[in-house]
C-alpha cells in the first residue's frame, strides 16, 4: 500500500517534515482555503496519465505528491481523468484516507474523510479512464453509469453520470465527468463540436429528474489550425463558441480565476471547465471557479518551459478547478 506521510499541508503544515521526498523537491503552493460552513466542494483534475511510468523521458508520477495535493483540496466530490491504473489509485485514496484519519485523532478534529472513486466501463483505446472520487461521509452517488453516447469515437473516452446527495445538507444534483477529443486537427475540433450536441441529446431526457445539473472535465478547448483550405480558430473562439452553444442546451460555464487550467510549453491555456445548469440556482451568475496549484500561483504568467514547476514534472500538466456551492436544494 502506498503510505502518505502528510497530507492536506494547509492545515497541517509541519506533518511535511515527515513528506522528505515530496516536500523537498516540490514548490509549496499557496494555502488551498477550506470550503465554508453549508457548503459542498466540487472539483475537476487532469491527472495526467496517472500514474505515468518511468521513461527516458523522466521519472514518472509522484504518486506520494499527487495524494497530497488530492486531499489538499478538502473536496466532496472530484471528477477525475486521464487515470491509466485504477487498482493505484485505490491505493493512493486508501493512504489518504489513513493519513486523514491519523491527522483528526492526533488533532482531536472531528472532520473526516473517506475518499472512493467510480470509474466509467471504458477508457478508450488509451486506456485513460474518467471517473468520480468523492467523499462517502459527505456524499451518497447513485445511478453511477457510463455513458456511451458521449463516446465520440472508439480511441476516445466515454463519460460518467452519477447523482450526488448532501449527507449534511439537502443539496442534491446530476454530474458528469467528460474528457473531450485533444488536438488542433479539424477531426478532433469537429468531435468537440459533435460532442456538445450529443451532450445536449443526453441531458434532454434528465431535466424532468432534477434541474440541478453540473457536467465538469477536460473539454480540450484548444482551437483548430489552419489547413487543407480551413481558418484557424484559436482557443479563445472555440471557447466563445462553447459559451454560445452553452446557452442554447441551458447551461452556463463558470468563470475561473485565474483563467488558465493546464499549461503547455510554459503558457497557461483554458481546458478544464465546469459547467452549471440555468434553470436552477446552480447557475447564479455569482458562482466563481477557482484554480489551484501552479497556474494560481503563476497567475498563468508564462513560464521557462526549461524549468517548469515540480508538480507540473511529476503529477499533471493541468491544475485543479475547484467549485463551492450552496448547501441547499431549491427546486
């Protein structure tokens, strides 16, 4: 079993002195504040490939680091992606949650977590796996399935639903986690469009269960180039695109700060999103998304791509989006 000596270091900054390897190789990020009272976290995260083995390009996936940062973000419920090995991180949440449990008794604390995840049937021809990890103690999710009509293609990753209900509050609400067509082909920009209509399809038949809908992943929204006589659409289009394709379906992207998710030759971009229905209060334009790791505290400024951030090395390319919302069900 993977042992996670130290974890959420916001709260508990010197368990890090037991973390050697991790802490003395990592940037430490700013502190990740905790969600408020009556509140439900939700996340996304790109774990680039998890875990991602050892390579003449480097040496692969921090697993110790990747928990850390995991369960720095005292979320509810995280939709995941890009996960190659499930059975690793069943053992990575199983650490975390013994580390968790350790850190409440040492403190005397009485918020505990217990961390399982649920992953979709398939993960492609890659092999990159979406899924759910999430806190039984604060969640119930049910009617976990896949959902192959957002499959766009067979090399491509379905998606998976799930219904989430507050164990503390009354909040309740559909999610899906997606990871979308990567590239700047038109073939993968057109799989991007055809995967919001089959989206809008797949919601369609969901509305009258409960308006409170939050779909959350990496949507891959990098543009197209220019070829065989077609424009160049760059990221910021195709996310204009997507905001207007968004109002049609009634759905709204939140806006995060800072905007950048992932980072590529030491640029920030916009992948990641999470998006929240407007026909329930889930869609308060007040809603904001905030990111983590080292695109916030970068602030997406642009980087020697030569010496790039330990987290970006050894855990993901993409940061955390995190999302608090209102404990309350109001439809």
């Amino acid at each position: 079993m993977i042992r996670l000596h130290g974890s959420l270091r916001h709260a508990a900054p010197a368990l890090c002195l037991t973390l050697a390897a991790a802490c003395s190789a990592a940037d430490s990020p700013p502190a990740i504040p905790g969600p408020g009272e009556g509140q439900i976290r939700v996340a996304t995260w790109n774990i680039r490939f998890f875990p991602e083995p050892p390579s003449d390009e480097g040496p692969g996936t921090d697993v110790r680091r990747t928990g850390e940062i995991l369960a720095g973000l005292d979320a509810d419920l995280i939709a995941v992606q890009e996960i190659a090995d499930p059975a690793v991180l069943e053992e990575l949440l199983a650490g975390v949650n013994a580390e968790l449990a350790a850190q409440a008794t040492s403190t005397g604390g009485t918020r505990v977590r217990h961390y399982v995840s649920r992953l979709a049937d398939s993960g492609g021809h890659g092999g990159q796996f979406v899924g759910f990890v999430y806190d039984t103690l604060a969640l119930e999710l049910t009617g976990v399935r896949t959902l192959w009509s957002l499959q766009m293609t067979p090399d491509l990753r379905p998606a998976l639903y799930g219904w989430a209900r507050s164990r503390r509050g009354g909040l309740d609400f559909q999610v899906v986690t997606v990871h979308n067509d990567s590239g700047t082909d038109d073939r993968d920009y057109q799989n991007r469009l055809r995967f919001l209509d089959s989206l809008d399809d797949e919601l369609a038949g969901r509305w009258a269960a409960d308006a409170d809908i939050i779909v959350l992943g990496d949507l891959n929204t990098m543009g197209r180039e220019a070829g065989e006589g077609l424009p160049r659409i760059s990221a910021d289009a195709e996310i204009a695109g997507l905001d207007r394709r968004l109002a049609e379906m009634d759905l709204r992207r939140v806006q995060s700060d800072p905007s950048c998710t992932e980072y590529y030759r030491g640029r920030g971009t916009r992948l990641d999103h999470v998006l929240v229905s407007t026909r329930s209060a889930l869609g308060a334009t007040d809603l904001e998304a905030s990111v983590f790791g080292y695109c916030g505290e970068n602030e997406c400024r642009r980087l020697d791509a030569r010496r790039m951030p330990y987290d970006y090395a050894r855990v993901s390319d993409h940061c955390p989006v995190v999302v608090d919302l209102e404990d309350v069900d109001r439809d």
